[in-house]
C-alpha cells in the first residue's frame, strides 16, 4: 500500500521517529512494530501543523500569545485571547490537499464510514521528561473525512488552551518546540456500547515508585473517563514475582470487571510494553482497551517523575548510581535477557546480608539501574542499609567494593550509640553467627547447583513441549532464586572475619596491618577461580609429555583434543577439568557468553601459552611462600593477640573460597538458564520468528515466557532483537564514569583509544595511588587489556592492567608479574584471586586504562597501593 502526502503508516511513522510524528505516535509506531496489538490507524505527521502556524494569519496571531507570562495565564484577558485564536486555528482548517490525504487514508485503511479516534501526539510529549498527559484534545467516535479533518483542527487548537499553556511556561518549553501530530486509529469495541473495559495500567506503583508491581485502573466502555478522572474507576495491583497475585485496592464495592486471569494477562501485557518501550526500567503508563477477546494498547508513555521509594531513614535526594564491585561482572552492556533475569534477582541478592538478619527491606525498590547498558547500583541504599543494620560505615563499604563514589553521611554522633546502635550491634553478632553456619550449608549448596548444571547439559530439551520448556525455565528461575543467599552470604563472608581481625590488629598495634593481613589469606588452597588457572598450567605440563597433546592443541578446531586416544593422559586430564569448570566462561554471568564446555578455544589458548613461554617456578609454591612470609612476620604482633588473628583470617580464607566457589555456582545457574534459550531460540529460528539462535539472548525473561505461554506469537521478535541489537553497538562504543547521579545523569563518553584521554607528560615518573589489595612489589612492562580475548599480546611476567576483572580473566594472572586494575575493592575478585596467588595487586586505580599504555615500565607495590611509572627504568 503506498500513502502519499503528510499521512503516514505505523511502519513509515516508526522510520519518521517523534520529531515528526509526536510521542503518541512514535511510541504507537514502536508497539506496532514489535508485535503488540495497536488499531488499525496511522498518523498525520506535524508538517501540517508547522504550515499552519507559519501562515501569516496565524503566525501574527500566536506571537501576541507568546509574550504572556506564566503569571498571566489566570486572567480573563488571557482566556479571551486563547479562545479567539484557538477559533482561529479551527476556523482556517486543513489545506485542501490534506483533506483528500485524509479522506484516501480513510479508504485505504477500511475506516472510510468507521468510528476513529483523532488524537494529539505533540512532538516532545509522551517522552522521559515531558507527558503533557491531558493537556491536549483526543476525539473519539469520529466518523468520515469531514468530521475527521475538523478533529484534526481541534487538536491544532488544543494547544492554545490555558493548561497548555500553563504546562509549557513551567518546564520552560517554547511554543513553537512542540509541533503537533495527530493520530488516527479505530476505535475498540462495540460502535455502540464501545470496548467491554478499558483504562491505564502502570508498571509500577505510581504514587510511591514501588517496582516489580502492575497497577490498573478500569472502567466498562470507553477508558477516556478513566484518564480524566469522571469516574471512580476499579483498581487493581498485579505482583509478578514469584507468581501473579491479583490485589483488588479500591472500594467502589462494585463487581469485577474483569478477572483474575483476564488481569494477570493484561499484567504480563504491561510488563511486555515495559521492556520494549522502557527497557525493563523505565515504567510506562500504558492506556489500553479490552473488547472482550484481545487487549488493545492505544497510548503508551513513560512515568515521569515517579517517586524514589527507598528506606525511610535515607536522607531524600537524587540516587547516587556506582557501577562498584558489579563492574567485575558485567564491564560490558548486557543483552536484554541477562538485564531481565538480574533485575529480578537483584535485591535478594544485593540485600540478602541485611535480610539475613531480619533488616526489613522496602520491596519493590531500584536496586539496579542501567547507563550505557551497563548495571549500577543504587549503593546510597546499600550503604544506609548496611550501617542501619549491622552497623558497617559506608567508609568500609566503599573500601570493600571499590569504586569512586562519595559516602552517605551519617548521625552526628556515629550512630551506635543507645538502644538504635546497640541493636545494630546485635544485629551484627547474629550476621556473624549466620557466616559460620553459611561454612557448614554452603559447600553442600554450591555442589549440589553444579551438579545439576552438569546434567542439564547432558540434558535433550528438543522433545519437551513448549509448556514444558516453560516449566523448565521457571524451575531453573527458582533455583536461581533459592541459591541467591549463599551468592551474596559468601561474598560478605570473607570481609567480615577480615575487618574484625584489622579492628583487632588495630587496637593492639595502632594499625590496620594490611599488607600482613593480605599475606596471611594467600594459599588458601579451594578457590574456586585460582583453582581452574592452576589446572590450565598443569594440563600444560600434561601435555609437554604426549607430543599428540600437543599437535591437537597447535589445531584450530578446539575439540580436537578429544580424538586423542582412549588411553592420553591429557585427554583423561582435559575431560576432568571440563566436568568441574566447563559451565565456566568469560564474562560468565551474561547470559549470551559461551560456556567452556560448549567452545574450550579460550582454555586452549591458555594452555598453548604456557607451553609456548613455560613458567620455570610452581605457581603453588610461590602462593605459599608469600604466606609462610606472613606468617613469620606475624611473630612481631603482640603475643596475646597472634591466636585471635589467626583463627579469624583462617576463617576468612574459608570465606575467599566460599566467595569464589559460589560465583561458580552462581555462573552454574547462568549456564543452566542459558541451555534452555538455546534451545528455545532453536525453536524461534525453526519457526520463523528469529534470524539465529543466539537472537534469543535479546529477548526478555517475561517475553519468552509469553511466548512459550502462547500469551505472544513471536510478531515483531526479529525486529524487537534487531533494535535492541544496534543499541548495544552504539553503547559499546561509550565510556561511563563509574559513579552517576540521578536516572537521567550518564555522559556517554566515547572509549578511549591507547592515545586518548587526558595528556600526560613522559618527561619524569608518574604515580598512580589505588588499594593496596596483595602484597608485594614487582616491576615489568605494562599489558593494558580491556577484554581477556586481547590476551594474546601479553607476554610472561608482564603487569596485567584491566578495567576490572571476573573468573575469566583469571588464568591471565599466572601470566602476570603484578595486576593493576581500574576499580575493584578488597573484596572484588581480582584482589581475592591475587591475594591467593601470591601477585602484588593494586586496584582502583583511577582512568588507569587510560593513563597507563602498553609497554610502560611501572612498579606495582601492593604494600602501599602505588603503581609507579618511570620511563627512565
């Protein structure tokens, strides 16, 4: 079908976009496009009001009107001068050539004789900063060219009226910057009575900003008096988590308009639009109509300004967003269904130290939010709740997590003193007495989530029915959710046990003793991600001694290790590795990354390196040297206190494998989720509705579900996938700064290239401060690497410099002679994981993956956390 003229399709109003069209249209077009149900309709594009207001009749008309001032707009003089030029505006109507548009557009698309909606889509409204919700004329039940066209100028003349005004002058919009479009569609329903319901719903709490809730308001027929407040409309408020709860809120006493299940499916619906138009974080305030068998969506628009809902002994004021600590996992913008999955889960896991002690937690609150496609948390909350709770200052917390963000300030006088602090201090004895139990359970829970990865794998998902297929994720859901304590419990393990014994040290020395603290955690000996580096080496020295191990591994096929001889020692080897860390992967908590079991090529690489450049010393040994050092050092501490801080540090390099081993849970959990998109993004190719399998990483949890429910048929997947696609190119090219103020606060900054960034002088030596997080001190050439796939330009005992680091980045470290990275804390990973190596590590160093280059000499020493840059060395 060819339209010509200012009339435009849903698919020509999406390629136009909101500066042509308006916000109700660009955001109808958008539906459209990725398979929701919108009427039949279109929109008229706001060239025509743009001719309309430049005519000089016009034009003359409306400059008197934009010298009147906000406190004007209550005078009769003003309301005389808006109605008259609103007349105006209606009176000289549409160009001759833009009703016969109209009236072929009517034709075309059935609705020649039918009842339509005409309604406004100014350009800017509908957006994250401006709603303009009722400011500006709808017309309903509009029938033929005639009425059509005169709607039309209603909608023209609409933003002349005093609330129009009045909005404008207060978010300080120019009259002129808010062209209108108009949107014609169907109406829905019967032409008489109209649809059988209809409303808003919002996918959130609007009043409050409460998340993970659908709240909807609905009346029988037209949903207009609904959106302007003529009727009391019936409420309704859909928990989607961990199943739908149907909560009835109002007290008309009248009988369900629609029930539960009818609910629960406009629920999920809203949910839908939440991620395709908000991007699973952004609510959307959805208008919708139900004639008795589908769910038509007539507008949607962001909620603006929605309340922070948060504790309520937070100080008030705009969040304090820090990428800390979560950058080690997701340094990268994450694909839609990782985002989907890890919204869901964050606040049990974010808060499960707090919750553990019986802390009440505001549920529903924003606990991640995403910049540039990338997770930050809202660590004012986490901060408040830590120090509310168990009594941890927010110093500790960014000490622990690492990063660059300011600290929440606290009562006057500490705020643990009298029965609030001494609650907290309660509060504290009983978390430590939840970690000793946490190494008893959590060894058992890791295995046991590992285990069942590992026969998942094995498992064929191919002859499950779709429902099945449902079922099967949801329980996977679940055991996510079920492991989520152990996660986050053995993450803070460590640290606990570890500040005790600096207070300790602390107190009978007069300092914190870091650099013997960390030497005393080296060579723990069950570390999880230390563990799967030393394997990488020693299948090396496996191979060195089967010259066909070593032939297969020269091959580009990285399964070629398996067709070695039933008896190879290497092979035995590599199956045995594979079972215990196959579910392992770079960058293994997204949820598109591929497991070692599926593609070992990374492994592969590994261990032809250290075949290629052998490390003549045992990496263990080494480890364990660094810890007998401490331990003679620890012979200078006073006498009475040796005991004490010993018992506790062994228990924190209980915790330093807890930590890790539970990630590789945790990453067992991702693996298993993956399998089952796999396969139901084999099932998505096959029927159509994807372009590849992996496209399936690109969807939403709750759109997969919808679709495996039938609840969807896949419309507008492809496109859905494609646009959310090229968004994570374009945020891939950005850098963030680690800490971001308010929702709307990101600069996207482009990444830098090696010679970016700020200039610096190599005329003399430079020093770089950071953490200290392992001791030692080591020198070499620098090896600045943003991804482990880079690493083949690293050579041995080269200075590995990082953004941040997770498991993967891991079998790097043997390679290294000393690690800096950009951020990270004592308790992120990279420190975790070169404490047990032994390697002098230096983190949160700031803007170094800008600042340091490849081949700078720099001295690392993870004593004092310095890194020193000495071009004459």
């Amino acid at each position: 079908m060819t339209i010509s003229g200012p009339l435009l399709t849903w698919e020509q109003a999406y390629r136009a976009g909101a500066s042509v069209v308006g916000g109700k249209g660009w955001n109808l077009s958008r539906l459209f496009r990725y398979g929701f149900d919108v009427p039949v309709g279109g929109v008229l594009d706001a060239s025509v009001y743009r001719a309309l207001v430049e005519t000089p009749e016009i034009a003359a008309c409306l400059a008197e009107v934009r010298e009147v001032e906000a406190d004007d707009l209550a005078t009769p003089r003003v309301h005389d001068l808006l109605k008259t030029r609103r007349a105006q505006v209606t009176g000289l109507g549409l160009p001759i050539a833009t009703r016969a548009a109209v009236a072929r557009f009517l034709r075309d698309h059935g609705l020649y004789d039918q009842p339509v909606a005409v309604r406004s889509s100014a350009v800017g409204e509908d957006s994250a900063g401006l709603a303009f919700a009722g400011i500006h004329e709808s017309v309903l039940n509009v029938r033929g060219p005639g009425a059509v066209c005169e709607a039309i100028a209603h909608c023209f003349a609409s933003l002349w009226t005093p609330q129009a005004l009045a909005y404008r002058r207060r978010f300080n919009v120019g009259d002129l910057e808010t062209p209108c479009a108009v949107v014609i569609c169907r109406m829905v329903g019967n032409e008489t009575t109209g649809p059988m319901a209809a409303g808003v719903a919002f996918s959130c709490e609007p009043v409050t900003g409460q998340r993970e809730m659908v709240t909807i308001n609905l009346a029988r027929g037209l949903g207009d008096a609904v959106v302007r407040g003529t009727v009391q409309p019936q409420q309704f408020q859909v928990r989607q988590q961990p199943a739908s709860v149907v909560e009835r809120t109002d007290d008309t006493g009248d009988a369900a308009i629609l029930d539960d299940a009818q609910l629960s499916a406009l629920a999920r619906l809203v949910m839908r639009v939440h991620w395709a138009l908000g991007e699973g974080q952004d609510p959307q305030d959805v208008e919708w109509a139900f004639d008795g068998t589908t769910f038509w969506l007539l507008q949607s628009r962001p909620v603006t300004r929605l309340p922070r809902w948060s504790f309520p002994g937070l100080p008030v004021g705009p969040a304090m967003w820090s990428n800390a600590n979560i950058v080690d996992s997701f340094p990268n913008p994450v694909t839609t269904m990782t985002w989907s999955v890890l919204t869901t889960a964050a606040q049990g896991v974010v808060y499960a130290s707090v919750e553990a002690v019986d802390y009440p937690i505001p549920n529903g609150m924003e606990v991640l939010r995403c910049f540039g496609g990338r997770p930050y948390f809202d660590l004012d909350n986490l901060q408040w709740a830590l120090f509310d709770s168990v009594g941890v200052p927010p110093v500790e917390v960014n000490r622990t997590m690492g990063g660059f963000q300011p600290e929440i300030v606290l009562p006057a006088d500490g705020g643990m003193r009298g029965r609030v602090g001494a609650a907290r201090v309660r509060r504290r004895f009983r978390l430590l007495g939840r970690f000793r139990r946490l190494a008893r359970e959590a060894p058992r829970d890791i295995a046991l989530i590992i285990d069942e990865a590992k026969s998942l794998h094995e498992t064929d998902l191919t002859g499950l029915s779709d429902q099945a297929l449902l079922a099967e994720m949801r329980r996977i859901q679940a055991v996510g959710v079920q492991y989520q304590p152990t996660l986050q419990l053995a993450a803070t393990y460590s640290g606990a046990w570890t500040a005790v014994a600096q207070d300790l040290l602390e107190w009978a020395t007069g300092d914190r003793q870091d650099s013997l603290v960390s030497g005393l955690l080296a060579s723990s000996g069950d570390v999880a991600s230390a563990e799967q580096s030393y394997g990488l080496h020693e299948l090396a020295r496996l191979a060195e001694r089967e010259p066909a191990a070593v032939d297969v591994l020269a091959s580009e096929d990285p399964q070629a290790w398996r067709g070695l001889a039933a008896g190879s020692t290497f092979r035995s080897a590599m199956t045995r590795y594979l079972e215990r860390f196959g579910h392992r992967a770079v960058f293994e908590m997204e949820f598109a990354s591929v497991r070692w079991y599926e593609d070992p090529s990374y492994l592969r690489d590994q261990i032809r390196f250290h075949l290629e450049q052998p490390d003549p010393s045992d990496p263990r040994a080494r480890a364990a040297a660094v810890r007998r050092r401490a331990l003679r050092d620890l012979q200078n501490v006073p006498w009475y206190v040796r005991p004490v801080v010993r018992r506790l540090l062994n228990r924190s390099r209980v915790g330093a494998g807890l930590r890790e081993n539970a990630k590789s849970g945790m990453a067992a959990a991702v693996a298993m989720a993956r399998h089952v998109c796999l396969e139901l993004g084999r099932r998505c190719v096959e029927r159509g509705h994807l372009v590849t399998v992996d496209d399936i990483f690109h969807l939403a949890a709750v759109e997969a579900e919808a679709y495996l429910d039938g609840a969807w048929d896949g419309t507008g997947a492809s496109r859905l996938v494609d646009d959310r696609k090229a968004r994570l190119e374009r945020q891939a090219r950005h850098r963030l700064p680690g800490v971001v103020s308010g929702p709307a606060g990101a600069r996207l900054v482009p990444v830098p290239s090696a010679t970016d960034g700020p200039s610096r002088s190599d005329a003399g030596a430079r020093v770089w401060a950071g953490l200290a997080a392992a001791p030692g001190t080591s020198a070499g050439p620098a090896c600045v690497l943003s991804s482990p796939h880079d690493a083949g330009r690293m050579t041995r005992d080269d200075v590995l410099v990082a953004p941040s680091t997770d498991p993967g980045w891991t079998p790097l470290f043997l390679r290294a002679s000393a690690i800096v990275m950009e951020t990270g804390g004592y308790l992120s990973h990279g420190a975790v994981v070169a404490r047990e190596f032994g390697i002098p590590a230096v983190v949160n160093v700031r803007d170094a993956m800008i600042q340091i280059r490849d081949g700078d000499r720099l001295q690392v020493d993870g004593d004092n956390g310095v890194v020193t840059h000495n071009p004459q060395s």
